[in-house]
C-alpha cells in the first residue's frame, strides 16, 4: 500500500485514478512473527485473515477505475479497512491511523510491518467511487459469497427480517425553522458563487435576518407574529427565485443545489398561486412522504412509528437464522423514513434470489405482513412468509362483540354474502380503493338491515345498511385464515424464533451504531449501513471461529428471582 499525504487534489484528478490489479499478496513473514508473538491466541484480523483468506480482491473493482491515470490504492485492501472501520465504529482518521498503528489490521491486509498506510481522506475517496458506480453493495455481496465459499452460510432454511430508524444528519427542524434555514441556504450558495451580483440587489435586512441559524428560540413567540414572519420568509424566497430566473442572472446559479431545493420547498410550505406567497395550512401540506424535511438533506423525511418518532431514514436487516451455521447478515437496505415496510418484502427476496441466498421460511413482524404479500411470496418465491396479519380494525372487531367481517359467509361463485341472522346481500360491485387496491364492496338491503333486531351490533349508521369491503377471494381467505392461524400456541411457538433479529439490531446500534446516519443522502446512509452489516458477519464469522456461544436475553433481577413455593 502506498503512501498519499496529499489532500488537495481536484476531484476529477482523484477519480481519474488507474487500477493496477494484483493478485493478493501472503502475510509478510515480519508481520506475521510480530503479530503471532503479540497475539499468541490470535485477534479478530488474524482469525479472519486465516479463516477466510483475502475476502475482497481488487478484480471485484477493476470497472470502477479508468484505464489511465495515477496508480490507485488497493481497492481490495480499502474495502477491508472500511468493514473493520465498522466494526470498531471508527473514523476515517482514526481508520487511517490504525492501519500504520495496528499489527492485527497489517496481518488482515498483508502489509509489511514498515508500511506507512495512506491518507485518511482515501476513504472518502473510496465510498464516493463505489456510490458513483453504483456498486454499493459490492462490498457486502462480496463477502457474503466467501462466506458461502467456506460453508458458513447456506442457502434456503429460515430467515428474519426487521427494520429500526435512523436519525438524519440534520438537525430537526419545525415549518418555520425549515423556510428560514432553506432560505439561509440558498443566499450563502449565491455568496460563494456569485458575490458581486448578490450583493448588488439583496436588502440590506436580509443579513440581520439570515447571517445566523434560524432557531425557533429567535422566532416570534405569538401566533400572529410567526405568521407574519412565514410570510415574509415566503416572499423573500419568491423574490430570490425570481432574480436567479432573470436574463441578467448568472447561467451557473440555477444548477446550485440549495437553489433547487429553495424551488421545492416553496410550493410544498406556500401557495404560490396568489400574487405573494401564502403559508399553508397544515392540512394543505403534502404527505411526509413527498415533504422535504430539511434543506442540507432533501432525502430524510419525517416519520412515526408507535411512540417514535424520527427525521431521517429507515433500515431493514434480513439474517440467516439456521441452527448449525453462524447467523450471518443476508441482506440489508435503506429507505426513508417514510417508505411502508410492505413495499421492501418482495426487493428483499429479489436481491437474496441473486444471492442464492433465499428463505424457506421468512419471518417477519406485523409492519411487513399482508395477504398480496405473503401470497406473491409464496407464489413467485416459494417462500413461506410468517408473521402476525395486520389485526382488523373495524369498530365491530375492537367491541368483541359486534359483526366483523369473520362473522359473514361469503359465496364467491354466487357474489353473495349471507349475514349472521341469515339475510343475503347481492348488491357485489369490485372497485379499487385509495390506494388503487382492488376490493369487493358487498352492500346490504335496506328492508333487511332496518328490520334487524341486532343492528346495533352491525353498524352504527342511523339509516344506511351495512356494507362490506373486501379484497379479493384469495387475499380475503389467506388472511382470514391466518388471523385464526396466529392464535395458536403452535403458530407462537414456531413464531418466536423472529425475536433473534433484535438481538441484531440491538448489536447493530451498540457496534456500528446504525441508528445514526454519518453522512447525508440516501446513497451515503445506505454505504454506511452495507459497511455496518458487513462488519456484524466479521464479528459473528470470529465468534463462530472461537465457539463464542450466542448471549442470553437478559433478565431484570425482578424476573430472574427465584419463587418459593
């Protein structure tokens, strides 16, 4: 490995880097006596240089560098430096120093005990030419099939998946703190990038208004004041829009990023149809899902799941859950915030089918689970998908006592419904429902519903009948089914095998800390977290190689003490 101290050179100098593949090199003979010596059992970069050989190559990142340029680093032994930067949760800098410090680190990389290391902003380097060739799951994939190459991972059995939130790296802001910072944004990039024009029309109040952090402790405190100043916020921000717009306006301002962000926000927080900008209400604002969250990370957004809630993004952990093998991390992704968990089953299957990698039986929890889902699962995979169905929430299953939908008899082939006390609905329409959902509305008489002595218990309207809204005939038995199914003691026991995984996540958050996103941008988070699983398999492949048993769930001493009889 060759020695980089410089840090200033241009971007597309560093990218236009040439690879020079070589084979991997042996343990050096230095390194491996001084490293025996100061580990007579061996550490983790041993075992695993041992075990596993060379895990990364520099032929798995040829197509990512040009043929001519200045020699680059071994891609190979970058690609290690940064799983094992994972796995001890350190920075470049400190990654960087280990390397030249750490004779464990020079074993695993077959570096010579003399060997300078490189400059820590190589890593920098490095991430930012995996996310441009689009091969960020290099890393991972990699080191899953030496994994499989050596027997400690199979294919089929059963696998668990479950997602955990990961807070943005951004502060959190409220709809005013938002326009202001957008604002502030935009300016400060207009000052870099065209001084002189910005300061031959900007009024003078604007320096006062946006030169510091807009933080709500400095906002007006009245309600009528906070609006006054969202709009003067908004009408600030049309006029800058409108001079970058203008003929006189450098060409160059309107590729500015925190411009364009400025051109997305405004009609996500104002109505631009008016002659000036107007605050929107908070109904008026577009789904979290499409709102923009912050203006230095366009991509986190806003979520709530049970009692958290977040700004940032989401990940999913898939683990194989064998008995026999190492419970190795199988796949890995990342979402924002607001993406469904049922959106991810059927990517997550694709990507462990090009792995060889795919379930028997996959396990999952509630937020996952749904009749198309688990049927699709089954139908195009062959994967037995396990979880709770999401419950019904009708008013009627909450009461345990009135009608749900368990309670009718459905003739598919007759397109009827029989009630409860025996009145047959044949009014049978298929629509699609909000969210463009096929479903089966099945309405009631009025003759019958009115005369009903047990009405109270159907519905709740004063004089419409009840009506039914279903899915089609195979989702609609499948989750009836299994909404029975998930009752059993069988189905819980068979079931509780998916609590492993939050012992993975729960090592996640303590090892390489997924639950805070290092850098900002979807494609960065999602590196970090490839890197974060990549180092959990480092460290589960070294505790199988020292038959480290798995830990116990812990105990409060309330639960662990012993009852008299």
């Amino acid at each position: 490995m060759m020695e980089v101290t410089s840090r200033g050179d241009d971007v597309h100098e560093v990218m236009a880097m040439s690879l020079r593949a070589h084979e991997p090199l042996p343990v050096p003979d230095l390194t491996a006596q001084a490293a025996r010596a100061a580990f007579p059992d061996g550490c983790l970069g041993m075992r695993l240089r041992d075990a596993l050989g060379p895990v990364f190559r520099d032929d798995d990142f040829t197509d990512l560098f040009p043929r001519r340029g200045r020699p680059a680093l071994s891609p190979g032994q970058l690609a290690l430096v940064c799983v094992l930067q994972f796995v001890e949760g350190l920075s470049d800098r400190q990654a960087a120093t280990a390397v030249r410090e750490r004779i464990g680190w020079k074993y695993a990389l077959s570096l010579e005990l003399t060997d300078p290391g490189f400059d820590f902003s190589v890593l920098c380097e490095f991430r930012a030419r995996l996310i441009a060739g689009k091969a960020e799951r290099r890393v991972f994939d990699r080191l899953l099939k030496v994994c499989q190459d050596h027997k400690l991972l199979g294919s089929r059995g059963a696998a668990r998946t479950d997602s955990t939130y990961v807070l943005g790296s951004v502060r959190v802001l409220n709809r005013l703190e938002l326009v202001g910072e957008t604002v502030r944004a935009a300016l400060n990039a207009l000052a870099i990038a065209a001084p002189r024009w910005l300061g031959g029309w900007m009024p003078p109040g604007w320096a006062d208004r946006y030169g510091h952090r807009v933080e709500n402790y400095r906002l007006p405190q009245t309600e009528a004041e906070r609006l006054a100043f969202a709009t003067a916020v908004g009408a600030d921000g049309a006029v800058i829009l409108t001079r970058v717009d203008a003929d006189d306006a450098p060409a160059v301002l309107e590729e500015l990023e925190a411009v364009q962000v400025l051109r997305a926000v405004w009609p996500q927080q104002y109505d631009l149809a008016a002659n000036s900008p107007r605050w929107r209400a908070t109904e008026e604002l577009p789904s979290s899902q499409e709102r923009i969250a912050s203006p230095y990370d366009v991509e986190c957004r806003y979520a709530i799941k049970r009692a958290t809630r977040w700004t940032g993004y989401k990940c999913h952990l898939t683990e194989h859950c064998g008995p026999d093998l190492p419970h190795l991390v199988t796949d890995v992704d990342t979402t924002d915030a607001s993406q469904s968990d049922q959106n991810m089953i059927a990517p997550i299957h694709d990507r462990l089918d090009q792995r060889d990698l795919l379930p028997d039986e996959h396990l999952v929890d509630t937020g996952y689970m749904a009749a198309a889902t688990l049927l699709d699962a089954a139908h195009d995979r062959g994967v037995r998908l396990v979880g709770p169905m999401p419950p019904d929430t009708s008013w009627q299953a909450k009461a345990h006592e009135g009608f749900d939908l368990a309670a009718f008899a459905v003739d598919w082939q007759a397109q009827t419904a029989v009630c409860p006390r025996g009145a047959v609905a044949r009014q049978w329409r298929e629509r699609l429902d909000s969210r463009g959902h096929p479903v089966i509305r099945i309405r009631f008489s009025d003759q019958d519903c009115a005369a009903c002595p047990v009405r109270g218990k159907c519905t709740r309207r004063a004089s419409e009948p009840r009506d039914l809204v279903l899915r089609p005939q195979a989702e609609h038995e499948t989750l009836q089914r299994h909404r029975q199914e998930q009752g059993t003691t069988a189905w819980k026991e068979s079931y509780g095998r998916r609590a492993g995984v939050e012992g993975t996540i729960s090592q996640a958050v303590r090892g390489p800390d997924i639950r805070h996103a290092r850098y900002r941008g979807l494609a960065k988070v999602q590196l970090q977290q490839i890197f974060s699983a990549a180092a959990l398999n480092l460290l589960r492949v070294d505790a199988w190689l020292t038959d480290t048993p798995l830990a116990r769930t812990r105990a409060s001493r309330l639960e662990a003490l012993p009852v008299m009889a």
